[in-house]
C-alpha cells in the first residue's frame, strides 16, 4: 500500500472527515511546512478528490490538514495516531507516519512557533499583540469530541491548562474568522470571550491544483474550571423531568438566571463587533435578498429531504414576509453559529467561543455582514434542542418518558429563551422580540438546516428540528411558541 492509499485510509476513519461513505479516487499529499526537527514532523496538505465527483476535482474535493511525525520504527505510545508505514524516498529508510497532534514529543512546535513568530516553508506563526505568554514546552493532550477540528490543551494539569490549540482539518482560503473576530473582540476589550493568544497562516495546493492561502489553526486562552454551557442546561432540564412540580420557575435546576447572563454576553459581543469593524443599515433590497437566500437553503433542504415538503410553502410564506418597506435590519459581523455549545460558564461569567461560523459554509459567507438576530435565531434552537433532546431514551422509568414531559419541555424552553432574549435587551437595548418576523425566519431556517444535518448524521434526532417547525407554523408569531403553552 502506498503512501496516497495510507492517507486515504486513515482519513475516513477520522470524525472531521466530511467525504464518510464516498469513495477516495486521490487522496495526494504535499508537504506546508516543517514543524519539528528531531523527531521530524512536517504539516502536510492532503488533496482529496472523489469518485462520484466530475473530473473536475476542485468541484468536489476537499483539502485536509494533517499534521504527521516519523518514527523509523514502531513506537507503541502511538499505535492509536498511526498512519501508517510508508516506503521510503530515494536514498531514505522506511518510515512508520503518525498524527503528530497525539505526538507529545512534536506539539510543542505550534506554540514555540508562535511565541518566535517562526517561518517554516509556507508556515507563518502569529502572536497577538495583546497576549499574555504562551505556555509553550508545557505538556499538551487531544481533548475529543469535536466534530470538524482537533484540539489541544496546554499546560501542567496540577495548575490547570493554560492553552487551547485549534487545528483546522478542513482547509480553505483565506483569514479564518475566529482568528479575525477574537483579535476586534481583544481590541474593544471585550470579556465574554477568550483571549486570542496566536495564529498559524500556510499556502497549499487545492484540489484543482491551484495554490491557497489561509488559516492553519488558533491558540486562545483556556478555561480549566469552567462547565459547557449544553451540559449545564441539560442538568437543569433533567432536574425538572424529575421534580413533581413540572414549572421550570420552581425547579431548584432553574437556569432562566444563566441564560439572562448569557443573552447579556451574547449582546456585549455584538456590540463590540459592531464598534470596531462597523455596521450597516440594509437597504429594502438587502432585506429582499435576505429573503431569497433563505429560499432558495429551503429548496435545496427540501430536495435532499422530502420529510420537509408538507411544511416548504408555509416555511417560505413566512420568509416572504420579510421585505417589509417599514421593516429595518442592521449589517454586522456575527458569530455565525452559535448555540449553547459555543459557551462556557467560568468563574468569572459566560465565555462565548468558536467565532469561525458553520464550518460547512463558505469562508466568503461566512465573513460576510449578517443580521445580529441570526446568533440569537441560534441560541433559541440550542435552548428547544436542549429540552427535547432527552427524549430518544427508550426506557419507559426514565424521568425524560414521564407523562407530561412535552409540557415540562415546552415549558422549560420558553422560559430561558425568554430569559435570554431579556438578558440580550438590557444589553442591547433593543427587544429580538419587538419585531418578532425576522426572528421567526431565521429560527426557521435554523430549524430546517437541523433536519437536514440530522437527516444525514443522527436520524434518531429529526423529530426535535421537525418538531419545532411544525411548533412554529401552527402559532401567529414567534411571541406565542415562546410562551410555552402558558399564560
């Protein structure tokens, strides 16, 4: 087997590999840079095109990050990151390939490289101006569950991790807007995000042969102590499904008090992004075109799930509503994907994180102005996700099956996107709610990505996405779903 059947092996064992279930035609590598000397390890750019694509590889391939280190022979503390053995090049010895982010020996290399602002062929590494010191030549681990990127944490574990160092799997042109959204949020002296500590830039080849530039991968401040804001939520949700009393306001889990905080975390960081990179007003036209964009994600979602058909013509009536001649929006940038995964809760108060939007979407897209509504749009699905998700647990003596649970959900949802909807006014000094049709649009159009992506990844889970559409075309406005079935 050589080395492009290796890579193209590995790769789909991988959980940020996109292409699961289509056939490899090339997976070819080609070397970014030198990470590390002794052992060798290099940064190499893997370009990856399909057999179910055209002939045109651009059209349908990816380009993958992968960072390798060598052994001349087996190391067991690595069997688990193997690549594999590749053949030598001429006048070299056989070498056994490792993912050199679980090579402890190598990882140090990204932080050092930072601290020196070191070049290594195309590689460049950035400092922030405003950082403190990086914990380099400080022990690292791979910290897991992440779906598109690969991280790890820095630091001495009987001080706490210092560090958090975002590799970027999926390569695409251009400045990564987490790295351009934490250096304006570190500019206004923003505290409800992390400190951007460093950056990694790179050039490589694309799939169509052609040379990229753009963002390798991100070191910001970590946060040891701190809880994910999903697993708090789901503490508070699994303590109401257990209590006699189904109103959340009396549930000694209540978490409508964090998520006023958050809401109010959530407006700071749209205000400061507001400030230092500025904001538009849209025009009648802009709105319009807001509109047919959301039309034509729902025909697209539609086509690839026909479950969405019965709902297409009201969906799309509601988005119709939108180019109002009375109605305003405003322009900025914005996270782009939030939702209560994105946030931490730390001594200090929320952190909110992962500024680089739907990793799926177009940079372009991505690092384009959109409406402030949108993150919120995407926290009021977090906050619905967060109640209902409970509900795929078959045993009949699980709190999350007890007669009732649909209200206490209901209930339970309404009440902390309430909360954050008034934490985000006291804030911004503007009501989400005030015009409740561009929320309700985008709420929509949040929920109709949800059945596709569950569709595709976790089936068992549509019905929470189909649900909330089916919530949400039965009521008027956006105000009545929100009231959680009371007065």
């Amino acid at each position: 087997m050589d080395r492009s059947d290796e890579l193209a092996r590995w790769l789909t064992g991988q959980r940020w590999f996109a292409g699961k279930g289509r056939g490899i035609a090339r997976a070819e590598a080609s070397r970014i840079g030198r990470l590390h000397d002794d052992p060798p390890a290099d940064l190499l750019a893997v370009a990856v095109a399909y057999t179910d694509s055209a002939d045109d590889a651009a059209a349908g391939g990816e380009t993958y990050s992968v960072p390798v280190s060598y052994r001349p022979e087996p190391d067991p503390n690595l069997a688990h990151a193997l690549i594999g053995h590749w053949p030598p090049a001429e006048g070299e010895s056989p070498q056994y390939a490792y993912d050199a982010l679980h090579d402890k020996e190598t990882t140090a290399a990204w932080l050092t490289g930072m601290s020196a602002g070191k070049y290594a062929g195309s590689l460049s590494f950035h400092r922030d101006s405003t950082a403190v010191p990086l914990p380099a030549n400080e022990p690292s681990r791979v910290i897991g569950g992440e779906q598109s990127n690969t991280s790890l944490v820095f630091g001495d574990l009987s001080d706490g991790p210092k560090a958090i160092l975002k590799v970027f799997r999926r390569l695409v042109a251009g400045t990564n807007p987490d790295v351009e959204l934490l250096h304006a949020l570190g500019q206004a002296g923003n505290t409800s995000v992390p400190a951007l500590l460093g950056w990694v830039d790179g050039e490589w080849t694309g799939p169509g042969g052609d040379p990229q530039r753009g963002t390798l991968a991100i070191a910001t401040e970590f946060y040891p102590s701190a809880t994910d804001g999903w697993d708090l939520a789901l503490a508070s949700v699994r303590a109401l499904y257990a209590e006699d009393d189904p109103d959340p306001a009396a549930s000694g889990g209540d978490f409508a008090g964090e998520a006023y905080r958050l809401g109010q975390a959530t407006a700071s960081v749209h205000a400061d992004l507001a400030r230092v990179l500025g904001s538009v007003t849209w025009s009648a036209a802009e709105i319009a075109e807001l509109a047919a964009t959301l039309r034509k994600r729902l025909d697209a979602a539609v086509a690839a799930v026909p479950d969405l058909a019965p709902f297409a013509e009201e969906i799309a009536a509601r988005y119709a509503e939108l180019p109002a001649a009375e109605r305003s929006l405003v322009g900025q940038r914005v996270h782009g994907d939030l939702h209560l995964g994105q946030a931490l809760r730390t001594d200090t108060g929320w952190k909110i994180l992962d500024f680089e939007g739907e990793p799926a979407r177009p940079i372009a897209e991505r690092s384009a102005p959109q409406t402030a509504l949108k993150d919120v749009a995407g926290m009021l699905r977090s906050f619905d996700y967060a109640a209902r998700q409970l509900f795929s647990g078959a045993d009949p003596a699980d709190p999350a099956n007890r007669p009732g649970v649909e209200e206490r959900a209901a209930a339970w949802a309404a009440r902390n996107s309430r909360a954050y909807c008034a934490g985000y006014a006291d804030v911004a000094g503007a009501d989400a709610l005030a015009d409740p049709v561009p929320l309700t649009a985008l709420v929509l159009d949040k929920a109709v990505y949800e059945v596709v992506y569950e569709t595709r990844n976790r089936p068992d889970w549509v019905d929470v996405p189909l649900g909330a559409i089916r919530r949400m075309l039965a009521a008027p406005v956006l105000d009545d779903v929100l009231t959680g079935g009371r007065s």
